[in-house]
C-alpha cells in the first residue's frame, strides 16, 4: 500500500506501531486495576490487598495483635503492610509493563508512563 512512498510509507508504519501500543497501554491500564498483590507484615499478622495501580482494597488483621497497650505496634505493622502492597503493586506494573514493550520490540526496562 505504501510501496514508492519512502519516508511517508515509514511514517505510516510508524503511526500505526504508535496507534497498536496506545491501545495495548489503554488495556493494560484497565488491566492493572484487577491485578492484585498483596503486602505482609509481622510473620502474617497484618496483610494489605493493592491492585497493581498502587490502590488499596483490602486490610486483613489478625485479632491477636489487639492486645494491651500495642497500639503503636498494631499502627506500625499496618503502615508497614501497606507499603509492603504498595512496592509489590509498582514491581507488578513494571513487569507487566515489560512484556508489553518486549512484545512490541522495545527494551524490556524501557520506563514508559503509567
């Protein structure tokens, strides 16, 4: 179809290459909303569900930590939890992120935005 065209056939492919990967990025977004990892902390104790976005959807707390003056303890296994989940979200769209450059022929550690 763009045979004779040159650099004009070239910068249609190119397009088109651009077009394909917006759409694979507008799913994998979609995509990344349902992905879930979760985050763990004090041997199990405390665990936050995150989807691979970085969101907060679930906090599971074991009711043995509810004891005494712990309060500070229960506070910190929780923060901890949760950026547990959060740092397991980003490696998680990250590697999502790779197979979809790798699939399309770019570097795998390509940092492309989220």
């Amino acid at each position: 179809m763009f045979k004779g065209l040159g650099a004009m056939g070239d910068m249609a492919k190119m397009m088109k290459a651009a077009q394909e990967m917006q759409g694979k990025m507008a799913e994998l977004q979609e995509e990344m909303h349902n992905l879930m990892v979760i985050g763990e902390s004090g041997a199990g104790l405390v665990k936050a569900t995150a989807s691979a976005k970085g969101e907060l959807k679930a906090l599971d707390i074991d009711p043995s930590i509810f004891s005494g003056d712990d309060k500070e303890v229960v506070e910190d296994l929780i923060l901890a939890a949760i950026k547990d989940a959060q740092q397991k979200a980003s490696e998680k769209a990250q590697q999502e992120m790779g197979k979809l450059t790798e699939g399309m022929g770019l570097p795998a550690d390509m940092k492309l935005p989220f």
